[in-house]
C-alpha cells in the first residue's frame, strides 16, 4: 500500500507530461492567418483538431498547422468541420454529417473512413426516403 501512492504519482506526472509534450501548438503564422479568416484558434472546435495529422493524397502528412501556414481558407475549415465531424459521430451515431462544402473525406484515414460509413448510408437512405415521399 506504501508504494501504491508514489506509483499513481508517478504514473499521473508521466501521462501528464506526454499530454503537455505531444500537444501541437500552432505556429505564430498560423494562428495570425486563422485570426485573419475569422477562425478563433482558441476556440473548441479548433483545439480540438489541433493535434489531428492525417495524410495527404500523397501521403504526405498535414494538420490544421500546415494548412494555416500555407494559407489555405478552404482546407481549414474543411479540416475543422471533418475531423470534428468524426470525433462527434464517434460519441454519438446520430450526429448529423456535415455539409458538403464543409466535408472532406481526404481528411480522415480509411480506418476513420470506414467508421463515419454509415452516417452516409443512413443519410442516402433518407434522401431516397425523403424524394419517394415528393414523387407520390
């Protein structure tokens, strides 16, 4: 029992100091070009994803950091409604997929892809729903 407590200690002062450690700052330019877009780079949705970095089409790793440097307005908040998109459907099945012009797909792995699947068929299959209903 003497030893249980150090342990815990020891145990939470290490899965602390990775957290802090492996937390993605933004840079400075990235963060200005965020402000600039009208993006809060300390906002939720944004802190969230902060950390994300999925591979380009070409397997080249990219975040919220690489597009806010290279300024691409598109991208981030592509980036930020997707992978925000994922974490909500993750905790909860029902959440509705965003809108296309907020969604894309290239920001999610293909494990990720396939968990966020049936959110489309579901929203497919009330779409189909949805234009029986008008044709009768």
């Amino acid at each position: 029992m003497r030893l249980f407590v150090p342990i815990c200690l020891v145990a939470f002062l290490a899965a602390l100091f990775t957290a802090v450690s492996a937390a993605a700052e933004l840079s400075p330019k990235a963060i200005e070009y965020l402000k600039e877009i009208g993006v809060d780079p300390e906002s939720p949705p944004v802190k969230a994803v902060a950390d994300d970095v999925v591979p380009d089409r070409q397997g080249k790793p990219v975040n919220l950091d690489e597009l806010g440097r290279h300024k691409n307005a598109f991208g981030i908040r592509r980036f930020i409604a997707t992978r925000n998109f994922l974490r909500a459907y993750q905790v909860d099945p029902n959440t509705r997929i965003p809108l296309a012009d907020d969604y894309e797909a290239s920001f999610l792995t293909a494990e990720e892809k396939a968990i966020v699947r049936p959110a489309f068929r579901k929203a497919g299959d009330e779409l189909y729903l949805n234009s029986m209903k008008q044709t009768k």
